[in-house]
C-alpha cells in the first residue's frame, strides 16, 4: 500500500513537470510571446537606468572614473546597458527564427540580466558588509514575475545565481540575511515553477475548448441523419470555390432527387426511407471520393460539387451511383432506387452560386419531367449566361 502511495506521489511529480507532446508547440509559442514582451520593458527600463547611473559617476561624481571603484561601478553599468541592447536587437533579429533559436537567445539574456545583479550586489556586499541584499532580491523576485521558464531552465537559472552569490557574498552575510535569501530563492523558484505549470495547464485547455468548438462547428455544419454537408454548409462550401476559382477551371454541381422517395416512406415506412437516404450518401461518397462538397441539401436531395467535366460526372452517375442504389436491401428484400439528376458546368468565373444551383435545379426539374433516372445537363458562361440544355439521357 506504501509502495502504491510512492508511486501516485512521483507520478504526480513527474505529471507537474511534464509539457505533453500535443500543445508542446504551442507552449513555446506562448512562452516566447510573454517572454518577448517582458524583455522589451525590462531592456527600456534598463536602458533608462543605466543611462543614468553612467551619467551620475561621470557628470555627477566629484571623482569621475579617477577611483577604481568608479571605473568598476562603470563597468558594471555600462555591461548592462549594451547588453539590454543586444537584446533587442536578437529579439528583433530572431523574430522570424526558428523556436529553440529564440528561446536560446531570451534564456541567454535573461540569464545574464539576472547573474550580473547577483555579482553587483555581492561587490555591494564585499564593500560594505553591512549592505542590503535588496538588489538580488528584487532580480530573484522579478525573474518569477515576469518571464516563463520550464524547469529545466528555471533550476538551473535559480541554482547558479545563488550558489555564485554565496560564493561571493556569503561570508559577508549574518546568518538571518541568508535565512532569508534562501527562503525567497526557493519561494520565487516555486513561483516559476508553477507559473510554468499553469502556461501548460492553460494552453491544454485552451487546445481542448478549441477542439470541442471544432466538432460543435462539425455538428452544426452536418446533416444529423447522413453525416453529408447541410444546406447552409454545402453552399458555404460552394461559394468559397466560386469566388478563388480562375478561368479554365471546371466546376460542376450535381443536383440528385431520388425518385418515388415519398412512395418508399409510404410503403415501407419512414424507418426504411432513412435507411434509403443513408445509403445514398454512402454510395455519394464511393462514387465521388475527391469531391469539393456533397451535402444533403433537401429531404431526398442531394448536391455534389465536382473539380469535373459534366460529361464526366454524368457518366459516374450512370456506371457507379445508380448501380450502388440498386443493391440496396430492406429486411432482406431488394428495392429498386433510381434518382434522376441536373448538372450544371461553369468556368467558375463571374458565376454566383445562386445561378448555378438555379440551373441545376431547371436541368433537375427538366430530367424529371422525362421519366425516373434521367440526367440533363447546362453550362453557364463566365457571365453567368444559361446554355440550352444539350444532354439528356437515361440511366435507370
């Protein structure tokens, strides 16, 4: 029971440090955003600062850089100040690079911002040993504030700056400074360690609430019944293709009405006539596997938008869809369902899918008028001008 008890607490663990491979992607996206824009307001607050400390030892100091001390002072200042503008130079430089290449060069800089305040505040400490850690203190508290780390960077970052200011500053320490110090080091490292956390826990539920949008979009844009395109969906569909459509390049909607649908539903009952329409999407979707859209688009009306010829798809129709409504069995039983269809081929340019439905529709109206299973066939223009009907034959 013990050993069950050990090994929920190191899963637990390992569960908090651990960046799932799915949203590790966006993780870093995330990671690299925030950190961008708190290293810009800390390099412009850098720059500020240093600005006028190095203006204070050389304008305002009676000494100048004639001390030792001034000149190292100096030194310290003017490092940080390039340094806050190579920063954004990288930043700006790398905008565009590769993740793990960006990110080497915020970590880089952060780690330096943060060893440098470590190393002034232990020179404080060497020169008056009864100074203030407040300057460590503030980079250790800032760090955790402000920028995202993964603990396989925040340890490292939190564990050398203070064992490089113990080791410079330590024996100038009484032992409640250093209580202190450790305990912040440590409390600011758990800071960053579950603000690194809760970036992971956040971009998991974000991916999450995003996918379940997804399939809500799905659900809304299906037809519940046959899983086909709905009406609003398949026009959606079409019109999209209409508008980046080029000249030259078929497009080709077929409009499908099965024939004696309500005589089925009457017959045989409503259960058998959704069984009908359900197949007939399967069979819509054998016979067209590369099509741009098929929808459900009335009760037993169906739609295919094809990257085709309609001499092509009318040919489809007749060798590969009609015969794959013909095997259709109800309680064992064959029955005989035929559909008749209007095709309508564009060019795609200057052509509203208002027209070309309405074409299809007439071509669909006219291959009804003439008996079960027949196709008639239109072309619109470019401007959307309404060729005679030139192709109508018989399928069934």
């Amino acid at each position: 029971m013990v050993r069950g008890g050990e090994s929920a607490v190191k899963a637990a663990i390992l569960d908090f440090f651990h960046v799932p491979e799915a949203v590790r992607a966006e993780f870093w996206r995330e990671v690299l955003q925030k950190n961008h824009l708190s290293l810009v307001v800390i390099c412009i607050m850098i720059l500020g600062m240093e600005l006028y400390n190095m203006a204070r030892v050389l304008l305002w100091s009676s000494s100048g850089l004639g001390t030792l001390n001034n000149r190292i002072y100096f030194g310290f200042y003017a490092s940080l100040f390039l340094s806050a503008i190579l920063c954004l130079l990288l930043e700006h430089a790398l905008r565009q690079a590769a993740p793990m290449r960006r990110w080497a060069a915020q970590y880089g800089s952060m780690l330096f911002f943060f060893l440098w305040h470590a190393v002034l505040n232990a020179y404080d400490l060497m020169r008056d040993p009864y100074g203030s850690t407040g300057i460590f203190v503030t980079a250790v508290l800032a760090l955790a504030v402000f920028i995202h780390m993964p603990w396989t960077f925040s340890i490292p970052a939190y564990g050398l700056a203070y064992g490089l200011f113990f080791l410079l500053a330590g024996k100038h320490l009484a032992g409640g400074d250093l209580l202190n110090l450790t305990f912040t080091t440590i409390v600011s490292l758990a800071v960053s360690l579950t603000t690194s956390r809760n970036l992971v826990i956040m971009v998991s539920q974000r991916r999450q609430i995003d996918e379940a949008n997804a399939q809500l979009q799905e659900l809304l844009e299906r037809d519940p019944l046959t899983g086909l395109l709905n009406k609003v969906a398949f026009q959606s569909c079409a019109e999209r293709i209409l508008e980046d459509g080029e000249r030259g390049q078929d497009l080709t909607l077929l409009l499908l009405d099965l024939d004696d649908f309500k005589g089925i539903n009457d017959h045989y009952g409503h259960p058998c006539g959704d069984d009908v329409l359900v197949h007939t999407a399967q069979a819509l979707r054998q016979v067209f596997p590369e099509a741009a859209g098929i929808g459900r688009v009335g009760g037993d009306e169906f739609a295919v938008l094809l990257r085709d010829r309609a001499e092509g798809a009318s040919e489809r129709i007749g060798q590969g869809l009609l015969p794959a409504l013909a095997r259709f069995h109800w309680e064992e039983k064959p029955l005989q369902i035929c559909c008749s269809t209007g095709i309508c081929r564009t060019d795609r340019v200057g052509v509203s899918y208002r027209a070309l439905y309405e074409a299809a529709d007439r071509a669909l109206y006219e291959a009804k008028g003439l008996g079960k299973g027949r196709a008639c066939a239109c072309v619109l223009d470019g401007e959307g001008a309404e060729n005679s009907m030139r192709k109508k034959q018989k399928n069934c």
